[in-house]
C-alpha cells in the first residue's frame, strides 16, 4: 500500500520569495507522483507529475519538482511566488498498473503581498 | 468540451434522506471516480469505476454506492445521509485507469447533511 504525507499544513510566503512544498511518500512498489493545485473554490487540476526518467519536473506556472528515490521526497519549489499562486497543494501517489490516487493533506500556500 | 461536470453545487440534506450526486464528462474517457475532502485529509476516493458496467470500492466506500451504466456518467448515490458525509465531493476522469494518465476534476459539490 502506498502512503503520502505532507509535511507542512500551512506555508505562508511573501510575493517574489522563493517556496518549497514538502511531500514524502511510503511504498513498497515503484510509483507515479503527482501534484495538483486546487484555487478557491474550484476543483483540482495538475501541476506535474513524475513517471519515470529524468529526476528533476517541470510543470505549468513555473513550478518543478525533484524525485528523490532514496529519500522517497517529491518536493515541490518555485524560485519566486506570485499573489496568484495562493491556493491548496496537493501531493499525490498511484502504482503502476491502478490508476487510484492516494492523496497527501494537502498543504496551504499563501502568499502576501 | 465541457471536460467535469457535477451537479449539483450545493446541495443541503437531512440525516436519512437519500439522494445522488451526478457526474458526467464528455471527453470519452474510461476511468472514472469520486472522492471527498474533508479539512486535514485531503482528498479519499470513494469509489471507481475502469469502464461502463465495472466499478469497485475506494478507501471510504460505506454509505455510498455508484453504477456506471454508460462510459460518461457516474453518478454516486447516498442512501441515508449521516453528518459524517458533510463534505465536499469530487468527480474525476481519466483516459485509461492502468496507465499513469493525468485524472481530470470536477468543479464539485458541497453537501451538508444537518
């Protein structure tokens, strides 16, 4: 079984600094890694994911993330935030062959101006 | 396309009474499925369907029950509203459910059962 957590429930970010979304996962298979960005009241949509190869995604709105297999992290960076991007994160992790989604908690991002 | 769509937005029930929330997507896809998000757990899938006639259990399928009668709808049904089941659902669609495709959200239903 496969497992996420995000380690940060709330990261609040002034516009123009740097942020890091942390997500750890639990798995005893290889996995797909995933992060969707859900605006207020809105639904999910994706921001990258993670199949295979090349460690380092990129994804829409400037953000990228880094698989890190030893040290089962998929964290999220983007090197300068904009009002915009304030909304909920979430990390998420699905096996091979099963297209189920197990969902971290999700971490807020504020950011002020 | 239209892509997700969930009806209704809100919806406000009573303990017991029943009712079904609908999901339709029109993007031809064969894997369907719901969740809920609940404040600090993000989103648990309910239940999920890999095409029409098929469906199966998620991680919190109790109360609730689906069918999939064609490839674009899904409905899921309560059948005795509880509290417990005030939360907001989420339909989503993927092209194939083996494959690592990207799953598309709905825009969701806000259910509170008083």
């Amino acid at each position: 079984a496969q497992s996420v957590t995000q380690l940060d429930s709330q990261v609040p970010v002034f516009e123009e600094a740097p942020v890091e979304l942390r997500c750890n996962y639990s798995s005893s298979v290889s996995v797909y890694l995933f992060w969707y960005v859900q605006y207020p009241n809105q639904g999910l949509q994706l921001l990258l994911k993670y199949l295979s190869g090349s460690t380092l995604v990129k994804g829409i709105n400037g953000f990228e993330a880094e698989f890190n297999k030893s040290q089962t992290s998929f964290h999220l960076r983007k090197p300068s935030v904009h009002i915009s991007d304030t909304a909920e994160y979430f990390c998420a992790v699905s096996a091979p062959g099963g297209g189920k989604l197990i969902f971290g908690q999700g971490t807020e991002l504020s950011v002020k101006p | 396309n239209a892509g997700v769509t969930q009806t209704p937005k809100f919806q406000v029930l009573k303990t017991g009474q029943s009712m079904t929330l609908q999901c339709a997507q029109d993007m031809n896809h064969e894997y369907m499925s719901w969740y809920r998000q609940d404040p600090g757990m993000g989103l648990r899938l309910i239940h999920y369907s890999v095409g029409a006639g098929i469906t199966d259990q998620g991680e919190v399928p109790n109360g609730y029950n689906v069918s999939r009668s064609t490839t674009e709808d899904f409905p899921l049904r309560l059948l005795s509203a509880a509290p417990s089941q005030t939360s907001v659902y989420f339909c989503a669609s993927s092209r194939e459910g083996g494959a690592p495709d990207t799953q598309y959200f709905g825009p969701g239903t806000r259910l509170t059962v008083l």
